[in-house]
C-alpha cells in the first residue's frame, strides 16, 4: 500500500502543490541577498514622467547605453525589440553605438507557439542591431500555477540551440535544451536597481555599475508581469536575472523524487517489520523529519529533491503501522473484561476446545453486590469468586461473561466425579466473601452442557440455560437437557449462533439481478443474505434480521454481507464493466460513528468504485436522530456511493422525507409493481412516482416485476431499472457469473 501511495504522489505528481508550498518555504527560510553583480537598468514609472513615455527612440536609448558603456559595464542587455526607435537617424545613431560598445551587448529573442496550430513564431532583432550584438532567448516557462519555477539553459534555434538571458548572465556555456530550478532563496528585491533616468541626468555614481553585468528593461506599471512562487507578480526581467543569479552560485543538479522515494521504501520496510514499536516509530519519525530538513541542506549545495512521495510513503507506512496496532489493541480489549481483566466468552471462542464438559457458574445475586459496591471494588470481588472456583476448575481456564457468569470446560466426565467437585465447590461458597471489609453472601448454580459434538458457543449457552434453570428450580446444579427445551435453546441462542454461523460460512449472499429498463443489459444485482444451517436447513431472513437488530448484532451482519458483496463486485468489475451491488442498510447503522469509516475501508480492501455500491434505506423506518443519521448519509453520497430509499410508498415517503434523504434513487415496492397490468391505481402511483422521482433528478428500481407485460409497462413509463423473478431469481454467485457469462472466464 505505502508503495502504491507513493507512485501515485511520484509518476502522477499527485502532490505537486505541497511540494509547491514546502518549496516556497524552505525558499523563505533560505533567503538570502543577490550577489550584486547583475545591475537592472529600470525604465520605471519616474524615468517615463522624467524622459517620455516609451518606446524611446534610438537616440535616447544610444545615449543610455553610451553612458553605462563609459561607467566600465561588462555586459549590457537591451530588453527591447527595437520596432520603433523613430528617425532613421535616430536608429543609425543606436547602431552606432552598439557597434562601438566595449562593452558586450546582449539582445532579446524569443518565440511564441499558437495553441490551435502549433505554429512557432520567432521574433528576433533586425540584423543591422544583431551583427553588433549576442543574440539570447528571453522566453519564460510557466507552469501549471502560472509561476516561474524553473529556466533554460538553452532554446532550439534552427538548426541549433540559443542560450538564454539567464545562462549567458550566468556565466554558463550549456548549449543543452533543458530546464534548472531558480532559486527563489536569493531575495529577488535585493537586486541592484537603478532608474534609467539618473543614469540619464547624472543622478548615479559610476561605480555602482562598473564591472556589472547591465539589463536595461521596463519595470513601470504597464511592464509584462509573471507571478514568482509565493510571491507577487514582477517584472519579467527579474526572473531572467534570479536565474542568472542561481547559476552564478552553482550548477544546479534536480535528482527528482526517485532517490528520496527509494529511502523512504528502505525505511518503511524497517519500520513496518521490526516488531519494537517504539523502534519502528523513532525510524518513521527521524526519517519524516529528515525528509523535511534535508532539501534545506542541499538547496544550499545546489541539489533539488521531491520529497512529497517520501513523505507519502512514510505517512502510509506509519498509518498501516497504527492500524495493525490498532488492530491487536482491539483484539486484545475484545477478549478481555476491561474491569478485572479476565478472559472473556469471546477468548473462549478463540481459544475454541470442543472437548470436555461446559460448564457455566452464575452468581445469582452478582447484579444486586456490584450495585451497592463502589467500582474500585467489583474486581476484587471478581478475584474472589475466581479464587474459589478455581478448587473446582482442576487447572482449566476460566473465563467472565457479563453479571455473574464464569465458564469454563472440565475434562472430567459427569460419571467421574464432576458433580461431587460441583458440590464441593457450592460448600465453598456457603462462606461469604470478604470485600473492602464488607462480608458479602454470594449464591451460586452451575449448569453443564456434555454434548462435545456441538459448536462452543451453543455448548455456553446451553450451560447458562441449564444453570437459569437449576435456580428456577431450586437446585445446585443442572445438565442441558436438548430434547426437552430444544426450541428454547434455539431461540435463546440465537444470537449466539448467528455470531457462529457468521464465522463459519453458514451466512452466504444469494444476488437478484437487476436490468437496465432502456438497453435491456444487466447492469446490476441486490445482495440479498441466506442462512443455511448445518441442522435446521435454510433459515429465513425474517427469522434472524429482527432479532440481530434487536439483539445488537445487525451491525456485525451488515459489514459480513457487504464485506462478501463488494468481494462478488469486484471479481465482476474485473471482467466486465461497471456492475453495480445493492445492499441494504439498516436504519439504526446510521446512528454509527463506525459506518462510513467501515464503508470506506471494504471499498479500499476490495478495490471496488464507490459508484459501483448502492446503499438501500428501508423508506418503512423513519429516521430517528435525523441530524446524525442524514450527516452519516451525506458523508457516504460525498464518497460517490449511491443511496436508494428501499419499499417505497410503504412507509413516511414525503416530499420532505425526499428531499432531505441525499438518495440518488427510489425504489417502489413489489406491492405497486405486481398488480401494475391489471390496476389502474397501481399504474398512475407508480408513472406519477417514476415522473417525481426524475424530475427530483433520481432514478427508479421497480422491484417485484414477476412478468413481461409488467416489464413493458414499466419501460412505457420510462422507468430506469427493473428487479424480480421475471428478470432473475435471488442465486449464488456462480450462478450469476454465468447468467452474466462471465462463468467460463471466472474458471
């Protein structure tokens, strides 16, 4: 995953902007003054009050390169077209002068490139000026923030390539083609500036130029602008001389985001292998940092990096880290009583022995101490409970349910003296316990479950049954009788072996297709949960949805039948495009915190597009605490997943209800769609339902078309999607790849 995340941030350039804004700052951090060598001769906004607007004419233009000529200048640059320079006099008298410069004259060229055609345009100066000059390229390249990041050394010309202003201010010989990074730490308002009009009216001293290289360019108010990352726009000249400037410290050497993104795999590979966590997060810590402070440190060598797909990787690598953390934090508070620490029934679960006899304690008035004792104390009477029990537990471990419950498995057999341990143990507790200084009373029965061919979970909650009933009854003790409470325990445990039908595949998802009404494709299915038992065969969804959201276990089911949906959608998505899954969500999921996080992590693990995940509402329940729930159903349409408010006309649709929901479709129900040929009220329900619905931009699913005049009917009305026996059977997944035909290429 960390090298996923970095790939997208490196090839992609996905974090260009933040590495945009690290670079603005260590540039800040970085400042510092221009060396001074390169002197910019502004026609500034007072030179035009002063001299006349521009273009000035060859006449002055001469006398300002003459006199900076005379100041003993190495290189002037003329940022000047040199279109109108007035009398032809005037222009002779320009020529003249460049032609008896000591100086070396420097003159702009650059090109344009039309975005239609393609078509390169050059404009260069006239030959009578360029016979006496250097010609160098002035072009800037902006990029996708319309700053000036980076220069050339050189242009192609021809046949050739031309330096440019910056390379030849610089110091540098690099006929290549390529770009280099300016270096925006040299404070671009520490340039040395002199107004054209004191070198004109002798307001200037000659030293201040002497030996510099001169650009003499427009910086008045109406002078062309770019923007310099971080920064206000500026005269253009001035990212010309930053760039000579970088070059006259140092060739700069741009190694791009391949070497620190490599570091970074190395060191997250450490991190997430090594088992200290504290090792793992000092590693991710100082490589994180020095990501950061390095660049600092070799900008000032002239070394340019990207770090932002390092910095990814780490980040990824420290998130992966934290969550399997996380994860075995879980793990661990989920086997065990967070107030005496004891094993729970779920590290019994884990711990998963058959053999043996169950056998459950309950402390019969446990609710009636704990209420009266003050918090601190519950495990210390825990401690005591467990103290005696453990005479009679013969070494094996014991574990705490929730009020009073202690169980743990004996591998001594009923016939072999389990009952006489049973019944040493109730004289142990005919003694009261000692609390806090408090003599305390406990009453305790014990219930055995035998049966080792049954699943664990059964197996406890049968001991608990027998030990209810050994107190109904009066008794010490009572073994689990299944003949003769069999419906009983079925119902008492239902919970109990839904949670184990739900670890051990008897939960399975049957898909009912779902058909484009327009093109007649298959463009989707409804996931629809099955419970085959090993014992009871298929158990209808009516039996167990109820009781699991009664019961506190619809959460739990919910994220098993979606976990498997979204696995069946991406094995689909894979070999044909865009298949859409439905799955419905209960109404008391939206009060989760949990929810949309979980949505989102099955979406990440399977790989699947959140469009191609449709969440149904049953529209039968309304929405309780409605800021929370409609916040939960905001978050998940904001991730692109699609909303569907289930049954329809059934339950408090109103235009209200519809315009609060952020659903994206409606879906009317079977009891509308089936007597839709034979029913005129069904018929105008269902078109007026289908013509609000679109004109609220939603789609519709009719469900419960049993036929194919009801289909026709439906497509009459221009009803988008279509779902029931006549278009497909709820069936396993094999089943629907084949429909699909897609079954001969899943094998």
């Amino acid at each position: 995953m960390a090298l996923v995340v970095g790939l997208i941030f490196g090839v992609a350039q996905a974090g260009k902007p933040i590495e945009n804004w690290m670079q603005i700052a260590r540039n800040k951090l970085r400042s510092h003054p221009a060396s001074g060598e390169i002197v910019l001769v502004a026609i500034d906004d007072r030179s035009l009050t002063e001299v006349g607007a521009v273009p000035w004419n060859g006449s002055l233009l001469a006398d300002l390169i003459r006199r900076i000529d005379a100041a003993g200048a190495r290189n002037i640059h003329l940022d000047d077209e040199l279109r109108a320079l007035g009398s032809p006099a005037q222009a002779s008298q320009l020529e003249a002068t460049l032609a008896q410069s000591r100086a070396n004259i420097l003159l702009p060229s650059r090109f344009s490139v039309d975005p239609v055609s393609g078509t390169r345009t050059d404009y260069r100066p006239v030959d009578r000026f360029a016979r006496h000059a250097q010609v160098v390229n002035t072009n800037l390249w902006l990029e996708w923030d319309d700053a000036v990041w980076s220069h050339p050394y050189a242009v192609p010309d021809g046949s050739g390539t031309m330096l440019s202003l910056g390379s030849v201010l610089g110091g540098v010989n690099r006929p290549a083609a390529e770009l280099f990074p300016i270096d925006y730490g040299i404070d671009i308002q520490t340039i040395p500036t002199v107004s054209a009009s004191d070198i004109l009216f002798d307001r200037y001293r000659s030293a201040s130029i002497a030996d510099k290289d001169i650009v003499i360019a427009r910086t008045d108010t109406t002078a062309t602008r770019q923007r310099v990352p971080g920064f206000r726009p500026v005269p253009v000249i001035l990212f010309h001389i930053v760039a000579a400037e970088t070059l006259r410290s140092g060739i700069p050497m741009n190694l791009g985001w391949a070497v620190p993104f490599g570091v970074a795999l190395l060191v997250s590979g450490v991190a997430l292998y090594t088992r200290r966590r504290v090792i793992a997060g000092s590693v991710l810590a100082v490589a994180t940092g020095g990501a950061i402070a390095a660049p600092i440190l070799l900008e000032a060598h002239h070394i340019y990096v990207q770090v932002v797909p390092a910095l990814a990787v780490l980040v990824a690598a420290a998130l992966i880290r934290l969550t399997a953390s996380l994860k075995r934090s879980y793990n661990a508070r989920g086997t065990t009583n967070l107030v005496t620490g004891m094993p729970n029934l779920q590290a019994l679960r884990q711990a998963g022995s058959k053999s043996g006899v169950v056998i459950a304690a309950r402390i019969n008035n446990y609710a009636q101490i704990t209420m009266t004792l003050p918090p601190q104390h519950e495990k210390e009477l825990v401690e005591q409970i467990v103290g005696r029990l453990e005479f009679g537990a013969t070494g094996a471990d014991i574990f705490q349910a929730d009020e009073g419950i202690f169980v743990w498995t004996s591998r001594i057999g009923i016939e072999d003296g389990l009952i006489q341990q049973l019944e040493g143990l109730q004289g142990l507790f005919r003694s009261p316990v000692v609390v806090s200084g408090r003599l305390i009373d406990l009453t305790v029965t014990f219930g055995l479950d035998p049966d080792g061919s049954r699943p664990l979970v059964q197996r406890v909650s049968s001991a608990l049954v027998a030990a209810d009933e050994a107190a109904r009854d009066g008794k010490r003790w009572a073994s689990f009788n299944p003949a003769s409470v069999e419906d009983a325990d079925w119902e008492m445990s239902l919970l109990a072996r839904l949670d184990h039908a739900i670890d051990h595949g008897e939960i399975w998802i049957a898909y009912q297709p779902k058909k484009d009404c327009r093109s007649g494709q298959l463009i989707g299915a409804e996931a629809l949960v099955r419970w085959t038992h090993p014992e009871k065969g298929a158990i209808y969804p009516d039996q167990f949805i109820g009781a699991a959201e009664q019961g506190g276990r619809i959460e739990r089911l919910t994220y098993h039948v979606l976990d498997q949906a979204l696995a069946g959608a991406a094995a689909i998505n894979r070999r044909k495009h865009r298949f859409n899954v439905a799955v419905n969500l209960s109404v008391l999921l939206l009060d989760s915190k949990r929810l949309v996080s979980t949505v989102e992590t099955l979406l990440q693990k399977h790989g699947v597009d959140p469009a191609s995940l449709t969440l149904e509402v049953t529209e039968t329940s309304t929405l309780g605490s409605a800021a929370t729930q409609i916040a939960n159903l905001e978050r998940l349409s904001a991730m692109g997943i699609q909303l569907s408010i289930d049954d329809y006309g059934t339950g408090f649709s109103t235009l209200e209800y519809l315009r609060r929901i952020p659903a994206s479709e409606i879906k009317i129900d079977r009891s509308f769609i089936s007597m839709l040929d034979s029913s005129q009220s069904d018929r105008i329900m269902v078109n007026s339902t289908i013509q609000l619905a679109h004109s609220l931009g939603r789609k519709v699913v009719a469900e419960g078309v049993e036929s194919e005049a009801i289909l026709t009917e439906l497509k009459r009305m221009h009803c988008d999607i279509a779902q029931g026996y006549h278009v497909g059977r709820p069936m396993p997944f094999a089943d629907l790849l084949e429909q699909l035909g897609l079954a001969e290429r899943a094998a």
